[in-house]
C-alpha cells in the first residue's frame, strides 16, 4: 500500500493532539493509522527532573499480551553482524521520534504514532519459550541481540521483569548475547551481567543520540536524560561489564554537531567502543518525523530534511541493503570521516565482541522436561 505524502500546510497545533496531553510523547499525533486494516502507571529514575515530568496530563499506558509461539526472531540482513534477536515488547514507550521499528505496529491495525508509545504488548512467556528454544537438540550458539528493535528496559520492564527473566535463562544456558538500550533501568541487572561478563558472555551498547536535554527530551521523551546513560556506562565499566556507546542515530542538521562532543563523553565514561547509525526513515516514519520535526524546529526543518536526502540519494530512506546504515554522498562520507577520526582520538576504536560460545549448555534433550 502506498504511504501518503506529508501535506505541510496541514502541520498545526489543531491537527495535533492538545499539548497537554501529548507531553512526555514522541509523537506530535496517529496520523498514520494502521496500514493493514490495562491503563499502568510506575515511576522510574530516568534523569529528568520532578518538575520536567509534572504538570501535564499524560496518556495513559496500555498493556497487553503478545502471544508469541516463539521468542527468537531471525534476520537475513547482510548489514547486521547477528542472525537471531529477541524483543520482550511490541512497541515503546521511550517515544522516539526517528524508531525504526515504529511501522511494525502498523501490522497490529494501530498506527506508528502515539499508538507505537503507549500500546505496548508484553511477551509473558519469553522465558519459557526460550528455554524451549535453546533445549531443542538442533540449535547452535550464535551471535543474539536482545533489545534490538524496541527497547527491553523500556520503563514497563521495571515491574514486568521479563528482560530479567531472559537474562537467567540466557546465564543458566551460558548463551552469550549482546543488549543495547537507551535505559539506566539496566543497572539492575548487573547482579546478572556482571557474572554473564567474567565468562565472557555479554556486551552492552548504550545508545546516546545528543547531549542536549532539551533536544533528548522533545526527540526520545521517555528515555533517560543523556547524562543519565553516561552513568549508566560508568557504572557498567566500573562493574567489568563490556560496555559501549552507539551514537545512533546521527540526524544531519540536527544532532550531527555534537559527534566528536558525543564520542568524547563516551570515552569519558569508561567506554570500550563506539559505533554508528544514520537516521533511517522507512515507511511510516518519515510523516512522524516529518510531523514533529516542523512543529518543534520549524526554523530549520527544510534543512534537515534537505540533508538527509543529501545522503539517501534524493530521499528521505533508502532501504538498500550496504548504505542504509551509514547512507551515501559528500555528506554521508563526511559524516563518516569525522565519526572515524573521532574515535581514532579517543581510542574507541571498533572491534568485534569476543564472546565464548563453547560454555554453551543446550542442545540436550532432557531440559525440555524441566
């Protein structure tokens, strides 16, 4: 089905949802409805202020059930160095604007925007099943990203604990795996992931998009502040839990200054590595971005957006498999050569993860009757 242009003329406060009630959202609006035609409230300490959380009126959070038949998903993506993910949750409240997987709920008959931030479906039996999956005599140990397309410490894991749940199996199993997040909610883990990393069974991205709050807070909304995440790295360091920094997405016109600042309050921290992704757009996606991106900086979305086509080839995505990520054209290699050159200062240089898949203890038979 084609996706419908973004008329800007239609972009106003009428159009959007009330300010009060969109506040703590990425989303300016469900403007994208579905192309396929338990309200919770909890607290978590996330960096932003008493005051920068209060005073509006919040949408309310809606859980439901993913029932899900299995929990590893796999890829055949030549851009991505792992075959196999597991996603505890379907959406995000973090409310990045700019999320990729924004366009899967789409599949649910809900629309990317709002609905992506607050109708989020748990996956209850993901212990369980992976436990199932890793005691099947045919599987064999390979590189698994855990958190990849929606966030697993988003802020209902604080009291769902179903990334937690994953990580023991992961452990017991001795299955490595590798989490990237946006949250200091996975400090809590450490009692997990600090024994997981003395046998070499674990690495952690933290992902830091800008250093600007008042940026973080319009662009990822529910996600911890920036310096929250710095922390986060410092104390991963501290606990001897291989831990990095992806600087993802780098948006050009809008967060692309901050590079070498960003990579060096990673290093900093006590990170190990840096990487990086360029905003990517598909679908969806771009009216969202499109959307916010003109009501927030009106001033200088043309040129943002003007930039980003820069380095797609005339369009604001390109889903070509070897420049997707890092994109392509002057702009794009500039990016690049200023990402490296950073890096090589500060010695992040990226280096794959050496994790130990021979510990691995499934395969056998018997598990699958306990």
């Amino acid at each position: 089905m084609p996706i419908p242009t973004l008329r800007t003329d239609l972009i106003t406060d009428e159009n959007a949802l009330p300010n009060r009630l969109r506040k703590g959202r990425g989303s300016v609006s469900n403007r994208t409805s579905g192309r396929f035609d338990a309200p919770d409230l909890y607290d978590i300490d996330d960096g932003w202020t008493h005051e920068e959380r209060a005073g509006f009126e919040q949408l309310k959070t809606i859980l439901g059930v993913d029932t899900a038949r299995k929990i590893i998903t796999r890829n055949a993506s030549p851009d991505i160095g792992f075959d196999r993910s597991i996603n505890p949750y379907k959406g995000c409240e973090h409310g990045c604007i700019y999320c990729f997987a924004r366009p899967s709920h789409a599949y649910l008959d809900l629309s990317p925007g709002i609905d992506f931030e607050t109708r989020i479906f748990r996956k209850p039996d993901a212990a369980r099943l992976l436990r199932q999956e890793l005691s099947d005599p045919r599987y064999k140990p390979a590189p698994l990203m855990l958190g990849i397309n929606t966030d697993a410490y988003q802020p209902t894991e604080r009291m769902e604990r179903i990334t937690r749940s994953l990580l023991e199996v992961l452990f017991e199993f001795r299955h490595p795996v590798h989490l990237i997040t946006k949250s200091a909610l996975i400090q809590r883990d450490m009692d997990i992931l600090g024994p997981m990393a003395a046998l070499r069974l674990v690495t952690v991205m933290l992902s830091i998009t800008t250093l600007d709050r008042h940026l973080a807070r319009i662009m990822e909304p529910r996600a911890a502040t920036p310096q929250r995440r710095l922390e986060t790295v410092r104390a991963l360091r501290n606990a001897g839990i291989p831990v990095g920094v992806m600087v993802a997405p780098i948006i050009p016109g809008l967060t692309c200054h901050e590079i070498e600042s960003l990579v060096k309050a990673a290093a900093n921290a006590g990170a190990a590595k840096a990487g990086y992704n360029l905003v990517r757009l598909p679908y969806e996606i771009k009216i969202l971005f499109e959307e916010w991106l003109r009501l927030n900086f009106p001033d200088r979305a043309n040129k943002v957006l003007n930039h980003i086509r820069q380095c797609r080839d005339g369009k604001l995505n390109d889903p070509n498999f070897g420049s997707r990520m890092t994109g392509q054209g002057p702009y794009a290699a500039l990016i690049a050569q200023r990402f490296a050159l950073a890096v090589k200062r500060h010695g992040l240089n990226w280096k794959p993860s050496n994790l130990d898949y021979s510990q691995f203890r499934g395969g056998d038979p018997q598990m699958t009757l306990f």
